[in-house]
C-alpha cells in the first residue's frame, strides 16, 4: 500500500502479527523510493531497543502509554528536521528547476517559465515530491479543495499542460506517468537534454 497511497508518516509498533516493526522500517527504507518519517510507537523501553530502531532508520521512538499532545508534538518536530526547518520550503532546487513558493516562479536551467496559478500550484507539488505516488483525491484536495468531485478531468487536463511547459518527457530526463487507478507519479530518470534545447515556455 505504501508504493500506491501518499503518506506523510508511519507509525510503527515493534510486535506486529506477521514480521517485527524492526523487520518492517527496514523493508520500507530499502524498498520505498521516497522519504517517509517513521516513528516506533511501542511497549519496548530498553535503551537498546531505542537505539536499534533509530539506528535502522526511525525519526524517533515512544514508549507507551502514548500522550496524545505529545505524539503531534513530536511528529510536527520530526517533519520539520526533515524539510530543514521548515514544513513548507520556500525555495528548493530539483534537477534543473528552481522553485520559489514565495514568489510563484519556478526556473528551468534558470530561465522562468510561464505558468498560470493552477499550473504552478500542481508543478510545485509535483516537483517537491519527485519520485511519490500522489493520488488523485490528494493532488485534487491539495490544489482544487476538499471538495472537489475527485474523478474531474481539470486533473488530466492540468497534468498534460505541465509535462508540456516543463517538458517532463523522457527525453529530457523525466516521467510524469499516470498509476492506474491511483494517480501520478512523476520520476527523475537520467541526464536531461543538453542546454541549448530550451523549455517551450508558452
């Protein structure tokens, strides 16, 4: 399930029916492409145990009985040590692209390109989540609203309208693939087109 819905974090109990949390935090660094916080939230209080599951790659671990407060407290300070500090980045750089959330420009090999406010907001999330699976209902809650009927063709159109300005095409490095029956995904694959080879910015 992880590999097919958007997840901002996994909560994980050592003693689970089928493998160990230990076993579990393991696979999903290996396997998962993207970042995902993960925080052990169990009965096990040996320093030991602590120091195991951090080491294999936990953001951070609770020992039960578990304070509610405390539980958002630590996830808000786990999510932002992993945006560096802050839980929107302002600006961030992904392959050629430079985003700059604040101002609502985003440069490709530093040459703006030349989005409408839709188009920004969808590129945007896209780009600062390179290598995710992003749902539909998510990518349609995020940048349409709750309540928008999750099946609206905007999605697609949208989504068609920025792997073109962005030039999000294999041939340039890119794959912006729709998961059938999930959402989309967009991935970094090689090097991208030589420089000379502008973005269509119309």
């Amino acid at each position: 399930m992880l590999g097919y819905e958007n997840f901002d974090a996994l909560l994980l109990d050592w003693s689970l029916p089928e493998m160990s949390g230990i076993e579990v935090l393991r696979e999903v660094r290996e396997r998962l492409r993207s970042r995902i916080l993960i925080i052990f939230v169990t009965a096990r209080d040996q320093e030991g145990d602590v120091v195991t599951a951090l080491n294999a790659g936990a953001d951070d671990y609770l020992v039960k009985p578990i304070r509610r407060l405390e539980l958002l407290a630590r996830l808000e300070a786990a999510t932002r040590r992993a945006s560096g500090g802050s839980l929107e980045r302002q600006t961030f750089d992904v392959g050629p692209f430079h985003v700059d959330s604040a101002m609502r420009t985003i440069l490709r090999e530093k040459l703006p390109l030349m989005l409408t406010a839709k188009d920004f907001d969808l590129a945007a999330l896209l780009l600062r989540n390179a290598g995710r699976l992003l749902t539909r209902r998510y990518l349609l809650e995020t940048i349409w609203g709750a309540n928008t009927v999750p099946f609206s063709r905007s999605l697609d159109t949208h989504i068609s309208r920025v792997r073109n300005k962005l030039q999000l095409t294999p041939e340039y490095g890119w794959r912006l693939v729709a998961v059938y029956g999930h959402g989309y995904r967009l991935d970094q694959l090689t090097s991208l087109a030589p420089e000379s080879q502008e973005p269509d910015a119309s």
